[in-house]
C-alpha cells in the first residue's frame, strides 16, 4: 500500500470518527477555602486558564482531560487579637493536570429534537503542583509541592450553530493536603493521639490554626470549545441523524 493510500485511509477514520474530539480552552476565577477563609467566597480570587480536550464517548458521556495553570491567594479575616497578630497572607501559583466524567442531562447533539443545551455534572482525578511565591514571613525558595486533587462540580453547555460550545462551570478541588495556605495547626480527632502540637515557644508563629482539615481550592468560569463534526460516511448519512 503506497503513502497516498495510506493517508486516505487515515483521513477517512478520522472524519468517520472526529465528532469524538472537542478541544478547547477555559479562563475563570480560582479561589480557597482553609484555615484562613472558611467556605467557597471569589473574595481574594485570581484568574487561572485552561486548556482541554473532550473525548465524547455518547450523547451524555464524555471524558475530559485538562491542563490548567493560575495562582491562589488569601489572608487573614482580621476578627480578633489573635488573627490581627498573626496577619497571615500568601500568594502562590499552581499547575494541574486532571481528568474528569462528565455526564450530560440533555442529549444537545440531537438533530431531531434540536436541543442545544444541557446542564451537567462531572467529577475525577488529578494532581497539582503548587509554588509559595510570597507570604507573610517572604519564604521564597525549593518549596513545590505535589498533591493529588478529585475536582467536582456542575455546569451549563450552550452548543452554537452545531459546533461551538460555550460552557459556565463551578468546580471545587478536595484535596488531601493541609497547607495550600502554609497554614496549619494540631490535629486533635484522635485524642490520644494528638499531632501537630508545637511546645518551642522561642519562635513564635501565631498560626493558631486546625490540622483536622484538608484545604480546598475552585474554580469559576466559562469555556469554548470545538465540536470537530464528521463527514458522513456511507452508513447512517441521513441528515438528520445525531453526530452519534
């Protein structure tokens, strides 16, 4: 078989099959919730971007892999004596790379129906490497740290003429690692068996704070991506057929 031949044959499968492939990319808002700022607020927030591709296995089934970078910040409710002395505060930037099910309520592909929209959920697995690059006490320095991430959440997919999809998401990033805000204090959930006390009182660093909980990170925002519709093949052509 020579090259040209070759390269129909690839050309076809890949017409026959592209309406699998919906690349694109997402800007939002990335936030916190730790031992500094309890509970999802877009107070203190900074704008992340991410680039992905959709691998759409059905109508209601996709699998999404991403790659996003930004940076996370908070500090200190100043609410009383104890939180005014510490004055915690931190920058840091991240990078992540994830992969998630989502699951479409509507089926928007459809013809038929002309449906082209639908709200959905998704949730996954990834993995994020973050870098302090200020706090209160200027520790700049070797100090990445990788930590495993489940990001879930919801969203709303609007499709546009059959192949731009417009999307607002809200995802939030269990973790399981206690100082995304280099904040952190005693555990105390085992009684006996409490970790995290510190008795050296010639250094005082005012953190005052839980180690019974992980930190949290989110996202807000809206994406747009590609639908990379197929040319019909010679079975189920009908103009009326879903991408499916």
């Amino acid at each position: 078989m020579n090259w040209k031949k070759t390269l129909f044959l690839n050309l076809l499968v890949f017409n026959c099959f592209s309406q699998f492939l919906e690349p694109g990319f997402s800007m939002g808002l990335n936030s916190y919730s730790g031992d500094l700022k309890r509970g999802y607020s877009l107070q203190n927030s900074s704008v992340g971007f991410e680039i992905f591709n959709r691998f759409n296995l059905s109508s209601h089934q996709s699998i999404k892999v991403s790659y996003k970078r930004g940076r996370i910040k908070g500090s200190d409710k100043i609410g009383d004596e104890l939180s005014k002395i510490r004055n915690m505060w931190f920058e840091s930037k991240f990078s992540e790379i994830t992969i998630k099910n989502e699951y479409n309520f509507l089926d928007y592909f459809d013809e038929i129906e002309r449906e082209n929209f639908t709200p959905y959920l998704f949730i996954g697995l990834g993995g994020t490497i973050l870098k302090n690059i200020k706090n209160r006490d200027n520790a700049i320095g070797k100090n990445k740290k990788l930590f495993i991430n489940i990001p879930l959440g919801l969203g709303f997919k609007y499709l546009v003429n059959k192949q731009f999809s417009i999307a607002l998401e809200f995802e939030i990033k269990k973790t399981f690692y206690d100082k995304i805000d280099y904040v952190t204090g005693a555990n105390t959930k085992n009684i006996d068996n409490i970790t995290g006390l510190d008795f050296n009182n010639s250094q005082k660093n005012y953190q005052y704070s839980s180690g019974n909980n992980n930190d949290y990170y989110y996202f807000t925002g809206f994406s747009l991506s590609y639908i990379f519709y197929r040319i019909p093949c010679p079975k189920n052509s009908a103009p009326n057929n879903s991408i499916y």
